[in-house]
C-alpha cells in the first residue's frame, strides 16, 4: 500500500518567457506559500525567477 505524504508535484515556469521548465515537489505543510526559484532558463540562455505555476498529479 502506498504512504500517504503531504508533498505536491508542480511545475515552475519562467518568469520572462512563460515557459515551463522544471518539475519539483513540495511540502504542502511545511510550505503553504508559492515557491519562487532562481533556476536556468534554455530559451533565455540566463538564470531567472521560476515561479509555482501549477500542481501536477
């Protein structure tokens, strides 16, 4: 049988160009608020803020 966890996929998308790059999980208790990352961008060729988009199943 499968653990029933607090963590949440979702997905971050880039702040300047929209595109969603990254997948992580978080906490749901432990962090209520929307998480906000400095990660690599492709398309922008750059480090950008990769913002909480969407929870994914």
């Amino acid at each position: 049988m499968a653990k029933k966890t607090n963590r949440v996929l979702l997905g971050l998308q880039c702040a300047t160009c929209k595109t969603q790059n990254y997948v992580t999980a978080k906490n749901k208790l432990n962090a209520p608020e929307k998480v906000v990352l400095s990660k690599y961008c492709g398309v922008c060729n750059k480090h950008t803020e990769h913002k909480e988009k969407q929870k994914l199943k």
